[in-house]
C-alpha cells in the first residue's frame, strides 16, 4: 500500500468512525431517557360507591325508586367494579323485614348479571333503629397529570430534548378512555380457551388437514379502481 491509498483508507475510517462516536456523546446518557409513562404518570386509586336502602317499619319490599337505585349500582358493579358487592345489613335483633330485603337487593345484583360467588352479605352494629341497608363495591378511577405547560422555549432547542407536555394529551386521552382503571395496577384473570375448537384443530392438524375455519363471502374485500 503506498503513501496516497493508506491516507484515503485513514481518512474514510476516520469518516466512519466520527458519526459513531457521535452516538457515545454526553448527551445521550440515561438521564435522557424518557417516556410518556414517567413524564405524564396516571395516578390510579379505589373509592366506595355506595347505595343506602332505608327501611320502614311497615315495609314489606324494596320500593320502585330503591329498586332503580340498586339494580343501577349493581349493573355499573358488574361492569367496572372490583372485589366483593358488598350487601350491609344493620343488626336489629333478627328483624325479618330487613333480612327480606336484603335478600332482595342480592336477587336484584343477579339479575343484572353478577356472579352470586361475588355478593357478600353481612352484617353492623346499628346504632338506631332506622339504620339504612348499604350496598358496597370499590371502583377504581385513573387521573392523569394537569397539561399546559409551556415554560420551554421552543424557538431555541440545540440538544432537541422533549418538550415538557410531549405525550401529556396522550396520557389524559388513556386515563379517560380506558374500560377499567383497574387494568393499569393488574392484568385481568385470562379466561380458559375453548377446549372443543382446541381439540377440534388439533385432530384437522394431525390428518393433513385444513386447520381454518371456512371462508365467508362476507370477509371477501376487493380494491377499488377508480383512479385519483
């Protein structure tokens, strides 16, 4: 190798090595490391949804308005609830009339689809006579962190770092949206699969056979050709 190719073969090593040391830089150490999760945390906690049933004396039913109330507690349980419904009974000596309608707060909480495994009846100490009938469930909600911060100067960013609301809107859409809030502190319990389509797809796999389930003509697609 003469004088002339070995200074050209420096020279391009030393083009290519430049852009690499360039990503070793300072400015790229695990201080910089961000995401939207750490920047914009959603904050989630449980609270008390509760319903208080009073009953009269002379009472043998939950009333039409009560009824509502219930089944309505019962149905948003059922829904986004966690935990035990909870079915609070108020101990007054064994009062038939209470333990009648507490039976049917429970008879309503199925009717709108709760487990019956997931409805726990119990009972307080009351300290009056016209103690109410509550029912229980916690409920998980998200808040998201506050938006609208705009003390970075974005006409002047050499180090092109995040701006402090980047993923903010993201994570308040999230927080706002999801079913459960519940599902951001612990997966949900997976459901077992369908044993008969495992089996069946299993014997069609075993003799050679198509494995798929058979095509709709309503799943057919087809690209349009009307031209821009």
């Amino acid at each position: 190798m003469n004088v002339s190719s070995r200074f050209v073969f420096l020279l391009g090593a030393s083009l290519i090595a430049a852009p690499v040391g360039g990503c070793h830089s300072a400015f790229n150490g695990a201080k910089d490391v961000w995401s939207e999760q750490s920047a914009h945390p959603i904050t989630v906690a449980s609270r008390l949804v509760s319903v208080e049933v009073h009953v009269a004396r002379d009472s043998t039913e939950l009333s039409e308005e009560d009824g509502a109330h219930v089944a309505r507690l019962a149905a948003d349980y059922r829904a986004r609830g966690s935990g035990k419904l909870s079915i609070a009974s108020p101990d007054l000596g064994g009062d038939r009339t209470v333990l009648q309608i507490a039976g049917e707060m429970s008879n309503i909480a199925m009717d709108q689809g709760v487990d019956p495994d997931s409805i726990e009846l119990s009972k307080y100490h009351a300290q009056s006579a016209d103690a109410p009938i509550v029912m229980t469930y916690s409920l998980y909600q998200a808040t998201p962190s506050a938006c609208g911060n705009w003390t970075a100067n974005y006409a002047y960013a050499p180090l092109n770092h995040e701006t402090p609301d980047l993923g903010c809107a993201t994570q308040n859409n999230l927080a706002a949206e999801i079913e459960n809030p519940r599902d951001l502190v612990v997966a949900r319990d997976v459901k077992p699969g369908d044993q008969a389509r495992r089996a069946y797809v299993l014997d069609q796999y075993r003799k050679g056979q198509i494995t798929s389930s058979q095509k709709d003509s309503q799943a057919a697609g087809t690209v349009s050709e009307v031209n821009p």
